[in-house]
C-alpha cells in the first residue's frame, strides 16, 4: 500500500515531523507494509460490477491491526452518558463519565450511556481507518477525533481513507480521499478546530 495523497489540516504534518519524527515514519513504514495482492477476496454482487473480484475492507482493516498492533498502537474507547436535557448537557459535557452519570441521576433524570472508539492510539496520536459508508469520515473529523483533543487525550490526529482509484476497486459506498478533501476546504481554513492529517492510500499498483 502507498501513501498516494496527503492534506494537512491547520500544520498537523509538520507539527508531527517536528516533535514525533519516529511516530510519523512508524505510520509511514506501517501504510507501506500493507501487502494488497492477496485482498482481492470479495466476489461483487452489485448489478454494475456483477462477479467481478473486489478488494475486501475486511481484509485490509485485519492487515493494518496486525501491523499497527505489531508496533504497540492500541485501540482507545472514550465512554460518556447523555440525556436529552439540553441545559444539563451544557453542564455535564466536559465532566468525566462518573461525573456525567452522578450529574444526570441526582437531577431525576435517566443517564444514556455511549462511546466513541478510535481504532488505533500512541503517544497521543489517534489513527482512523475508515472503509465504511462515506457519512463515516465526516463524524470521524466533526465529532470524534474533535472530542478526543477537546479532553485533551490527543494532540493530533489520522484519518486514513481510500483514493477514487482504490474505490474503484470496491464496493461501491465509502467515502474517498478526493471527495473529503472537497468538503473539509468547503467548511473553511479553521474548521475542524483541531489538527489532523487527511491520507488517502492505494495499492502499489492498481
């Protein structure tokens, strides 16, 4: 696999280069690792596409575990309750999930609980791997990896998706390197208020 496409949003990149250089070329080296030869798993059943063998996001989601796990980067799931009380939501918001629970009990009310999970965190760099529907990575950007600086458990993070040229050769439905690039220069210069880096991977050949 090769990194084919890079955006850096508000000098993630350079930020990272500059004080986590061997962080940066761990995620290089393990992006290049990815072997995507034997990924073409998954036999097409869409009418445009019918029988023809697709790259399986299974498969590559498996791979880049493996080799991320290889190198001691660890899934990371930050829990929180809600309620539907937009007053204590202002309230309970940056509390810890005890204090959210504790908060929205004691004013009579029942606590929901959720979480957001990120696949893969170190030295308080986040990575996503997102291969599903295209809505995904938007969340990803506006909400979660947001949430994750807000408290402060990250300083910068990556949202790895495919190329158009990487998709396709899948099913069709997740989200792309080109497109999401669109929309995040659409929202302006300063939003999402945090740094990230948008990476758009492929095969070595397609």
């Amino acid at each position: 696999m090769k990194i084919q496409y890079i955006y850096s949003h508000l000098y993630a990149l350079e930020g990272l280069k500059a004080h986590k250089p061997k962080i940066w070329e761990e995620i290089k080296s393990t992006v290049e690792s990815i072997d995507t030869k034997i990924m073409k798993t998954k036999k097409s059943k869409e009418k445009t596409m019918k029988g023809r063998m697709l790259y399986s996001p299974s498969d590559i989601n498996a791979a880049f575990k493996k080799e991320f796990g290889k190198k001691k980067w660890k899934e990371n799931r930050q829990t929180y309750y809600v309620t539907s009380d937009e007053e204590l939501t202002e309230k309970i918001v940056k509390l810890n999930p005890d204090k959210q629970k504790e908060t929205i009990t004691s004013d009579g009310q029942e606590p929901i609980y959720s979480f957001h999970q990120t696949d893969f965190t170190k030295d308080k760099v986040a990575i996503e791997l997102q291969l599903g529907k295209y809505a995904f990575i938007e969340f990803d950007l506006f909400v979660k990896h947001l949430q994750y600086y807000e408290l402060k458990e990250i300083d910068i993070a990556i949202e790895i998706v495919p190329t158009k040229a990487l998709l396709n050769s899948m099913s069709s439905g997740p989200g792309y390197y080109e497109r999401t690039l669109t929309h995040i220069i659409r929202q302006g210069r300063g939003r999402p208020s945090f740094p990230f880096i948008l990476m758009g991977i492929e095969p070595e050949s397609i």
